[in-house]
C-alpha cells in the first residue's frame, strides 16, 4: 500500500522470506530495514505507469529485476503490484561469460605479441645471416690471398736485394693459382 503495508503474499514470496507478512511494513519484513528502500518506486507508479528496475538484496545477496505496477481501487486509494524476478544465475552466468572474454583477449594479444616478436627475430636474423654469409665468404676468400701478399713481400725484399729466385717466382704463381683471382 502507499503507507508501505503489505496487502497481499504469494506463496514464492512467503517462502523465499519464510513468514507471511500481510499486514506488516514491507521494507521490515523483505529487507530487514528501517526505513523505506532506496530503490523503491512506489512514488514513480502514482502516474500510473509500470516501473522496471533492479537490485541486489541485502538479505542473501541476489539480484532482482524488478517490475512494479501501480494497483489503483475504486475507493481512490493507490496500491503497488511488485513482481520480483530472481536473476541471479544470468548476472553471473554474465559475468563469467566477460572474464572468459577478457582471458580470451589476453590470450590473443598474447599471441600477437608472440608473432610480432617472431617477426622481429625474423627481420633482425635476415640480414644478420647475410652479413654472417657474406664475412664467412670474405674469410674464405682471404685466407686464400693473405699467402699471395706474404710472397709478394718477400719477392719485393728479395728484388730489393737482387736475390730473386726462379723458385721464389714459381712459389707466386702457384700462390695466385690457388688464390683463384679471377
């Protein structure tokens, strides 16, 4: 009623808060309070329309859709029907479904990273392998010229001296032969 009285209890209601509370405050007996809930809308349905909320009950911490319609009699007075909808199960089968959700994009932004980082070693090792391909190549290439300067070192001190051999001369020849050159 307007006055907060409860005028009427279905056997859900009786059993869900274990008493039949006709006739007693209806904040008292559902919830335990003082004074009026603050969600209470009884003063919105004095239009006359239907009000649709939520909440969470402090008795057992369950969630309620809530939807209260304005009961108006013949001798002018105002009543509130309330119609309370248990919707807890949903709001965590909701809520499991977003933590699910997050983890999911961890997940694949973990993944990403890992193929970025993939990438990056991919990118960094292509010219490092050519750089090692082409040294590797330099170290072939002058272990077989360093004997060719270290005789023509030694041909330019034995020109210098005028002590030059034949064999000296077939020492280099066979030296740039090996060297391959060309």
């Amino acid at each position: 009623s307007s006055d907060g009285i409860v005028e009427y209890m279905n056997p859900a209601m009786i059993c869900r808060i274990g008493e039949n509370a006709v006739g007693k405050i209806c904040y008292s007996v559902l919830h335990g309070f003082d004074k009026p809930c603050e969600w209470c809308v009884f003063d919105k349905i004095q239009d006359g329309q239907a009000v649709e909320n939520q909440f969470i009950s402090p008795r057992d911490n369950r969630r309620f859709q809530v939807t209260s319609i304005p009961i108006h009699h013949k001798n002018g007075t105002l009543s509130k029907m309330t119609i309370m909808k248990d919707v807890t199960e949903y709001w965590n089968a909701l809520e499991a479904n977003k933590k699910s959700d997050a983890l999911l994009r961890q997940a694949q932004k973990l993944k990403s990273i890992g193929q970025l980082a993939a990438g990056i070693a991919h990118e960094i090792n292509t010219p490092i392998q050519y750089i090692k391909y082409n040294i590797n190549f330099l170290e072939t290439a002058f272990s077989d010229f360093i004997p060719v300067v270290e005789l023509v070192q030694e041909f330019i001190d034995a020109a210098k001296n005028k002590k030059i051999s034949d064999e000296m001369i077939k020492k280099i020849e066979a030296a740039l032969e090996n060297a391959d050159l060309d």
